[in-house]
C-alpha cells in the first residue's frame, strides 16, 4: 500500500472512533474506556476486554456544566459529557485516574452523574519510585484487575500477560520510530496525519494498530529525506489534536519533529519490563519510571525543561510552540520553568492557549505565522 493510501487510513480511523467502536462490539468484544492518564491498559488486554482512548472531542458542552464551571479544563468537561448524553454508554466500563485537581472531583461528578457505565477508580500515587509508591501501585491495579476479570468473566493467564506485554511495547516502539520517520519526512507526513496516526492508536487494539504502523515505517525508511523548505519544531502540552489547528501549521508550512505532548509521546517513553515475572508489579515499576510529565511529581522541578530543550537539539527543531489547555493547573505552573529553560538555551518559543471547544483559530494563526517569520528572519 502506498503511504498516501495508508495515511488516509489513519485519518479515516481517526476521524470515525465509534466506528471501531462498533466493530469490537458487533464482534461481540467488551470495550473499556480509558481516562487520561497513564492507564495500565496492558491489564484491559489481558483480561480479554479492548482498551479505548477517551480523550474529549469536539462537540458542544452543555450538560456537564451543571457539574463544573466554566473555566474548567475542557478535556474533563468533555469527557463527562460524553458520560451524560450517552455518547459512551457502549462501554462495559470506564477506568478514571487521578493525577491531577481536574481529574479528582472529574471521577467523582463521573461516578454520581453517569451509575449506568461501570466505574474502576484508579487512584495513583505521585510518590511512585519509592519502595512504598510502587507497592501501593501494585496493590490498586491488583485491585482494578480483580473489577476487569468480574467485568470480563476471564482471568488471565501467564501468557496472556505476556501477549498483552509484548503487544504494547510493540506499540510504543512503532510509535516512537514513527515519531522520528516523521520529522525527518514531513513532505509525506503532514501535522495533520502525524496527528492521526497517534490518535487512531487510542481507538485500536494495538496489535492491528501496529501491523498498519509496521508497513507505514518501513516505506519511511525507505524514502529519500528531502531538504524541507519550511520551520521544524517541537510542540509541547496535554493535546495538539485540532484539524483546523494543525491545518495552519501545514498551511505555513510548520513541521512537527518531535514532541513533548501527554496525547503522544509522553504516553510512550517507557516499555513493560518482560523479565520480571510479577506481571502485576513489571506494570508498578513501568510507572514508577515514567517522567518528564507536568502530573508527575518531579522533585527536580527542572527535569521537563530540560527535556524539551534537548528534544528540539536532537531532532533539529528550530523552535517549540506550547499548546497550552486553558485552565491547566499543571501546565500552567510548569510554564515559567519550561520558558526559562527554553530562554537560557536560546531556543524561540511561543505560547498560544487552546481548549476543545475552539473555533476561532485566527488569533493563533497570526501568532504561529509572526512566530515563523520570526525563525526564518
């Protein structure tokens, strides 16, 4: 298949979740939705059940704001909101972490204001590489893999843990060698499908998802790298998923090189460790080494800016625009430290605030063009 047809495919996926959702269901598979962040969603898998991404979308927001203000994060509200009018009510379940001040009273309006769909309480801890931090992360997805096997009717067994295992980290490293095919072709793969495939990735078993990925990689390796006539740059925040967004990067000619976003590659830095015969615990340990994520506790404080600034030297990026959710404490506070670091590197850099409800991209066009103009002076 050619790279164009297989983009498309991507984007089809992409653009149509219930699609797939339907289709696990008619096949009569049990679907798990899965909150932001950092699900174990290995452990979905393994009970026999699909995970799926439940990450917002991009329609109105309307009943959930009898349960937040408005100047909620709009991720949240839109995930609740999809809990209240019935948009989710296929799923067999829903796993709702707790990492951030969003996400907590976010479970609990979910839990009162949605009791038809199943709800599996992740609560995480944000002392995760000590000793008693990854005992208490084993002990509560020991805990939602009893919920899943009641959900599922299917106890796992060795081997699945291990397909499930081999599965994933299959997954991210596809994804993650994507992410570099794609920085270094952007003439074949434009912000908009770098961004689909990415996001189909949440609406897929991984295996499927991976097998089209697999082909997608090796006609990248394959085609010459061209010289690219336009910006590189590194973008960072929670998501940078917007088609009318991401159509104005490739508008002006913006190309994505790498990223620093929890809806990408935050998401698929660490593997499962397959030589640990605790399954459960291989899952604890993969969390307690996952960082540089503005919900994760950093004593360093600095570790995300330093993180970013060395994203932009390696992949050859020329500058990082940081797609800020509106009313995102963690962003929000990390944002001095990110523009500092970023700053004392010499490295150009703009903030432009989004959320999902938005339809006015005109303000973010003037900055994204001044801001290359800027880079190409």
């Amino acid at each position: 298949m050619e790279i164009k047809n297989l983009l498309a495919k991507f984007k089809h996926i992409s653009d149509n979740p219930k699609e797939m959702l339907d289709k696990y269901i008619s096949n009569g598979e049990k679907v798990i939705g899965c909150f932001p962040y950092y699900v174990p969603e290995e452990l979905v898998e393994a009970a026999g059940m699909v995970p799926f991404g439940v990450w917002g979308g991009s329609k109105k927001i309307s009943l959930a704001k009898e349960y937040f203000a408005s100047f909620y994060c709009s991720l949240a509200q839109m995930n609740l909101e999809m809990g209240l009018n019935g948009t989710l009510d296929k799923l067999s379940g829903i796993i709702v972490t707790t990492l951030c001040d969003t996400l907590r009273p976010l479970s609990q309006n979910f839990r009162v204001g949605v009791p038809n769909i199943p709800f599996l309480f992740l609560n995480h801890p944000q002392n995760r590489k000590e000793d008693f931090g990854i005992t208490y992360t084993k002990e509560i997805y020991s805990e939602l893999l009893e919920k899943l096997v009641k959900i599922s009717g299917h106890s796992p067994s060795d081997e699945d843990f291990v397909n499930a295992y081999n599965n994933y980290n299959e997954s991210r490293a596809l994804r993650r060698e994507f992410v570099k095919l794609a920085g270094k072709h952007p003439d074949k793969v434009s912000a908009v499908n770098r961004s689909a495939v990415l996001r189909s990735a949440y609406f897929m078993k991984k295996k499927e998802h991976s097998e089209m990925l697999k082909e997608l990689n090796e006609l990248l390796k394959k085609e010459e790298v061209k010289e690219w006539d336009g910006v590189k740059i590194v973008t960072s925040g929670i998501m940078v998923e917007n088609k009318a967004l991401l159509e104005i990067l490739d508008k002006h000619k913006v190309a994505i090189v790498a990223d620093d976003v929890a809806h990408e590659s935050r998401a698929i830095r660490v593997d499962v460790d397959l030589n640990e015969k605790d399954r459960v615990l291989a899952l604890a340990k993969q969390f307690a080494n996952q960082d540089d994520d503005t919900i994760l506790y950093d004593p360093t404080i600095y570790g995300r800016p330093k993180n970013v600034a060395n994203l932009v030297k390696e992949s050859g990026a020329q500058g990082v625009i940081i797609f800020m959710m509106n009313f995102c404490d963690p962003e929000e506070m990390e944002y001095v430290s990110l523009k500092k670091e970023l700053e004392e590197e010499g490295i150009p850099m703009i903030k432009i605030g989004i959320d999902l409800q938005m339809e006015d991209f005109g303000q973010a066009e003037t900055s994204i063009q001044a801001f290359t103009d800027v880079i190409d002076f």
